[in-house]
C-alpha cells in the first residue's frame, strides 16, 4: 500500500477544485468561472485500491492586492512544503504568461516530486497541445506530464497512478471514511457563496464573503438545521446588487443554497440570509482568522 501527502497547485482557475471534487468522488470544493473562486487549504481524501490519496487543494496563486489576497497566496506557497507529490494544475487554453513563470520558479526552489496536469484538454485541439507538453518539460523537470480534463474526467485515472507511483509505501494516513477536513460552518459559508458568485457580477467575487452567525444543530424536538448568515460586501454600492430588485436574487441564492445545504446535510434547512457592508474587510485580520484564512507558509 502506498500513503501520501499531494499538493494541487497552479494560477487561479486553472481547475484545481474540479480536480480534487473529480479525485474525492463528493463536492467538497465549490466552484466557478470567477477567478479566486477557492480561498482555503482544503484536504480531501481519496482512497484507491492500491493506496490513499491525501489532496491539498489550495487557492490560486496570483499577485496579492489585500491581507485576504496574501494569506491566501501564502497558503498556496506553504502547500509546496512537508508534502510528498506536488501536482501544477495548468489551463492549458492560456498561453503561459508572468504568472505561470511565477509558480515555476517557486517550484524550483522545492526538492518535492512534481507531475504536471495539462488541464481542459477537451476544449484545446491536440496540434496544440504536444507544443504545450514540450515548452513545459523544457522549462522544468517533471517526473510526469498529463493531459487531463478534470470537468469529463478524461486522462484523470492516468494522473492518479501517477501520482501513487510517486508516492511512498505506508499505512494510510487517515482513516477509511475520513473525506475533508473542512467543518460544517466552512462548507456551509463556501456553499452560500458559490451561489453568490453564480449570480452576481464580475466585481463582486473579489469583494464578497459569507460569515455564518449561528448554525443551529437539529434537537430532539426539532428536526430542522438552522443556519443564520452573513453576505458581507465591500461597498454600500454592492449591496443592491446581492439583493437584487424586490429582493429577487438574495431569493435566488438563498434556494439553491439551501437546497445544495441540505444535500450536504441530509435533512431540512431553514436559512436566513442578509447582505452587510463591511468596509475593508480583506483587511481586517480578526475577520480573516473568523472565515478560516489562516496562512499556512
């Protein structure tokens, strides 16, 4: 049996959450077309009949513009260390540009075994795609380069006998039904602002979060989980745009929020949604440590 820690790293939206959701067999990672969609460290667990998995998927790597932006990109640097394989997630419909060579070198300076996923390969046409594979295997030493496309699951089964092949004999590291190590609160605040995202404009994903004020577990007399929460954006000007007219989006959200919640959970929700101003929150570090954005380097 084989046992390891795998780090999924890359440039924001490169696919890295599909990835570890496709790898998990379960949504633990939301996502979305928004860049800087994922900001935590999220470990998921993947076991396979020759060994386990441990992924670490973590937020994008990109230039850093507030607190929030640098603990995040901290955590993704931090995640090149103590592990046993790093996997660089690339979309491979971009050409590679300053932020890619930015995550190369930082690769460099690690000894951690690194295998290369050529992601989206399904939207990319193959006369392309072998000039890719040969600018990457020239500019640093991979023991594994995969052309993937982690939304079909096209050439993931390849990766992840890659991935064991590089891993070291072991016992697993966490016990067989162990699948993430995010709590119900992260899940639940990460669930509400998938659907904020989905229904908001491209302003919005940098400059909104949800905090959970109150999450109420069901009792004996009652069989409702009730989950009370936060929207927070940066600007009084936002506010309109989470609430929509009459109050019709934050309806939005809040059903499909509630009806992914209770797919999670595995009984009824009751949610209670507001939208809040909170000026500079990216920079307010005592909130950062409440939404869980501890740095990890």
């Amino acid at each position: 049996m084989k046992a390891g820690l795998v780090s999924l790293i890359g440039r924001p939206n490169a696919g890295k959450s599909t990835l570890l959701n496709r790898f998990v067999g379960q949504k633990i990672a939301i996502v979305s077309d928004k860049p800087q969609t994922t900001r935590h460290r999220i470990l998921g667990v993947r076991n396979a009949p020759a060994g386990q998995l441990v992924f670490i998927d973590t937020p994008g790597i990109h230039k850093p513009m507030h607190r929030m932006n640098q603990r995040m990109v901290d955590a993704a640097i931090g995640a090149l260390r103590d592990v046993d394989v790093v996997v660089l997630v690339v979309d491979a419909t971009l050409r590679p540009g300053s932020g890619d060579r930015f995550v190369l070198d930082a690769l460099k300076r690690e000894k951690t075994g690194r295998i290369l996923a050529l992601n989206k390969v399904d939207l990319v046409k193959k006369s392309r795609l072998l000039p890719l594979i040969d600018q990457y295997a020239r500019t640093l030493n991979f023991k594994g380069i995969v052309p993937i496309s982690a939304r079909t699951g096209d050439g993931v089964d390849r990766l992840e006998q890659e991935v064991l092949a590089s891993l070291p004999e072991g016992e697993p590291l966490y016990p067989e039904d162990y699948l993430t190590d995010q709590t119900q609160r992260i899940l639940t605040g990460e669930l509400i602002r998938e659907k904020v995202l989905s229904h908001t404009h491209e302003e919005l994903p940098y400059t909104t979060a949800v905090v959970i004020d109150r999450f109420e577990e069901p009792t004996g007399d009652r069989s409702v989980t009730r989950i009370f929460a936060s929207i927070l954006v940066d600007r009084e000007s936002q506010k309109p745009i989470v609430v929509g007219k009459g109050g019709d989006k934050i309806k939005r959200i809040g059903t499909e929020a509630r009806h992914d919640l209770e797919q999670m959970l595995g009984g009824r929700v009751y949610l209670d949604l507001h939208v809040k101003v909170r000026e500079g929150w990216r920079d307010d570090e005592r909130l950062l440590d409440e939404l869980g954005l501890r740095s990890r380097r």
